[in-house]
C-alpha cells in the first residue's frame, strides 16, 4: 500500500540582514535580529512525520502603500483600492527555471501577479476568480498573531493557514504561490485582486491523494 504524503509549505522571514528596515529598527540597535526571506517543503506522512525536501529564500512583496492607506485612512492612486485587504492565496506553475523544476527564481517587490497562475477547483465556491472554467483564488483557514519571543518581542507575526485539499489543484505543478487583497471574502468573489507577497519553491505536484498546507508567516 502507498503512504499518502501530504507536503506542507513553511514560509516566514527567518532572522538576517537582508531585510527591509525602519527608523524603529535602527534604533533598536545592531543586536537584533531582522527576519528575511525564506521558504520550507515538507512531505508530511499519514502518522504525522515530516521529512524536509528543499530550501528556498523567499522575497516578500510588504505592500506598503496598502499598509499606509489602511493607516493612515488616505487613498493613493497609486496602490488598491483602500477598502481591500489580504483575505486570499493563488497559486502558479512559473516559479522555477524552465529546465530545472527544482530551482526557483526568486520574486522581486516589482512583481504585480503570479508569473503563470493555475487554476485551484472547478466547483468549490467557497474559492474566489472565477474564469476559464475554475476558481483561481482559495480563502484562508485561520489568522493568528503570535509575540516574536526569540527575538525579544521585537516584531508582531501573523501565521496565515491555507489547506489546499484532495479535490484542489489535481495534477498541478506548483512552484511559487501569493497572498493576494480584494475588497472581499465572499465566495465567488470576482476580484479586482492585487498581490501583496509571492514566494517561489521547488515544485511540488498536487495530486488527489495529498494535502498542500501553506502556513505563511509575516513579522510587522
């Protein structure tokens, strides 16, 4: 009998130098640490075991106009529409080199979408975007806030859950994925949807038989 391998897909911004920082950081001096990219594949077993497949690094698209507006209750012309928020998750088939579908390109902060999205279900309309006969958009299973205490509580993360089950995205080669905004959370929303992070990975093949679990952290 075949073990059914769910893969889990870990992202968050492990601590280095090579992000990006405020005037609060600078003056929290050079002992701590600042989070930057980086992005785990895991084939997680029926019994509960993960055994780690790739690394990747991961750039974040912060979406710091739409953070502005919503605090500052301004609209740019420039960024979505104010009234948007970050409520979805797509996914695509162009995050790695063509010749090597175990070597991802990382994401630049001028990416505006997916380079090649797919399609996540025909028929679930809990799903957003629909066009070409499918849904293209999967809301989130859970938001949570967690306090950094390996960092002295210098930064406030949000873990954002996402459940890609047996009837989403069969037979797709996933190898990059976003979070994106949309004024809404409805089902069968219709968009405009704008992206507000991307991350690139190995890629990894979703069948009937898995689980993709996306747990998708950002520090603030």
């Amino acid at each position: 009998m075949i073990e059914k391998k769910d893969v889990l897909v870990k992202v968050e911004e492990r601590y280095g130098g090579e992000c990006l920082i405020d005037s609060y950081s600078k003056k929290l001096g050079p002992t701590v640490r600042r989070p930057q990219g980086h992005v785990e594949v895991y084939e997680v077993t029926k019994d509960n075991k993960k055994r780690l497949l790739r690394k990747s690094n991961l750039i974040v698209n912060v979406g710091r106009e739409m953070i502005a507006q919503h605090t500052l209750n301004v609209e740019s012309s420039a960024s979505p529409d104010k009234d948007e928020f970050v409520w979805w998750l797509g996914l695509g088939s162009g995050g790695t080199n063509p010749g090597d579908p175990f070597d991802p390109v990382p994401p630049v902060v001028s990416d505006t979408d997916l380079d090649t999205e797919i399609p996540i279900n025909a028929v679930d309309t809990t799903c957003a975007d629909f066009h070409d006969a499918a849904y293209y958009k999967h809301p989130f299973d859970d938001v949570t806030f967690e306090e950094d205490t390996n960092n002295d509580s210098a930064w406030l993360i949000a873990r954002v859950v996402t459940t890609l089950g047996s009837t989403d995205a069969v037979d797709q080669q996933i190898n990059e994925a976003g979070l994106f905004s949309a004024t809404s959370t409805a089902g069968g929303h219709s968009g405009p949807f704008h992206l507000f992070s991307r991350v690139t990975f190995p890629t990894v093949l979703k069948t009937s038989e898995n689980q993709l679990i996306f747990v998708w952290y950002l520090y603030f």
